[in-house]
C-alpha cells in the first residue's frame, strides 16, 4: 500500500505569512502520462473537505491563488504565500495512484492562526 | 453544479449493516462524467477512502474493509448506496459521499455535507 506522511502535523502560522506544508509518499505518483496522481484537501472547521489542488499541481476553480502545489514523485509541497484567517482547517494530500486502485490520504496538518 | 446529500440511519446494530444513500442533484449519476464515492472519518481522526462506483457499475474498494462494503447506484432514482456489513464500533464515522472526476483522477470535486453513524447497541 502507498503511505502518504505529512509534515508538519501541526502549524501555527501568523496571518499574512507565508505557509508550507510536505507530503511524501512512499511511492512514486508519478502516471506514466506525466501527471502526478496527487491532491490536496482542506477541511475547514465542521465541514466537509474541499479540493485545493488536483494533479500535483491544478488550482481547482475558485480556489485563491495564493495556494500553489508542487513537486514531482513521491515528495510534494503545498504553499500558501499568505496566510488569511480564513485558511485555518486541516490540510490532507492524497494519492491517486496505487494499484490495484485504492486512494489513501495523508494524516492531516492542523493550520491555525498565531 | 453538483450536489449531494448523504441519508441513511444514524445508529446502527453491532453485526448488523449499514446502509446509506447519496442522492445527487445538478448532474445524472449515468452521465459518465464521475465516479461516485464513499470516505469517511472517524470523530477526530483523518479521512478514509471507502470506495467508489462508476455509471457502468463497476467499483473499486478498500482492501481493508475484507469484503464487508457494496456499492451499488440506482440511475432511475439519480442516486448511489453504500452498504458495509458486520459492522463493529470501529466503523463509527462521519460518512462522505463525493464525486471525482474522471478528466482528473483524485480530483473529488464535491462533497455531501456527511452524516455521522454511531454502531452500538
């Protein structure tokens, strides 16, 4: 099975700073297509999660621009370049690629605000 | 836009089944477009990805429910059911229904807004 590890799993962070969080898998997420079979996720408090990121590295519609993806493989970065209020929640990544298909989420980061 | 709405019994038996329904609206669940899923999430815990039914009725499941989950769609009702068996304490969760893309792989673009299952007797 594809194990997805966070880091870090808790995150204060002062608004209007920027914020980064690592996600490593312990295999490679990268389709022979070219696309990395990665997301991320936040779940705000009391609600259901919402998809930021697709592919490694898509903004999904409507999501500010101020959050980004990257990486390649098996290690992968979430950025936020500045921190609002309104960030505050768990952040998971997920994995898209295991065969047989399974999907399989991160621990979860804890954002909150200093 | 695509909704859906989780149903089903809050408090189920242990050794009985768990039956829930998503029910989508903005979107036919036999268009092609998704495949239509189950996570759910322990009270404080992380997410957990259950499964997940195309509009063909072909499904995928995690390994680690061992046979216990169904998941089956009803096209003329535009909505999906999950149905996991034996069910003990551990299987005490909020339950997501959501839809993923299929252009995007991973890409669960909506999300029922869950439904907490309590297994106790």
């Amino acid at each position: 099975d594809i194990v997805m590890t966070q880091s870090p799993l808790s995150l204060p962070v002062t608004p209007g700073e920027p914020a980064s969080i690592s996600c490593r898998s312990s295999q490679s997420l990268l389709h022979r297509n070219g696309h990395n079979y990665l997301g991320w996720y936040l779940q705000k408090p009391g609600q259901s999660p919402q998809v930021l990121i697709y592919l490694g590295s898509n903004r999904a519609s409507g999501v500010p621009d101020r959050f980004s993806g990257s990486g390649s493989g098996t290690d992968f970065t979430l950025k936020i370049s500045r921190v609002e209020a309104e960030d505050v929640g768990v952040y998971y990544c997920m994995q898209a690629l295991q065969t047989p298909l399974m999907y399989s989420f991160g621990q979860g980061t804890k954002l909150e605000i200093k | 836009q695509v909704q859906l709405q989780e149903s089903g019994p809050g408090l189920v038996k242990p050794s009985q089944t768990l039956s829930l329904t998503c029910t989508v609206s903005g979107g036919s669940i036999g268009s092609g477009s998704y495949y239509w899923t189950w996570i759910r999430q322990p009270a404080g815990k992380g997410l957990e990805w259950l499964g997940r039914i195309y509009s063909n009725g072909g499904t995928n499941y995690n390994p680690s429910l061992r046979s216990r989950a169904t998941i089956s769609l009803d096209t003329s009702k535009n909505h999906f059911s999950l149905n996991l068996s034996s069910v003990t304490a551990a299987d005490t969760a909020i339950y997501y229904c959501a839809s993923e893309a299929m252009t995007a792989p991973g890409k669960l673009d909506y999300w029922g807004q869950g439904t907490l299952v309590t297994v106790s007797s």
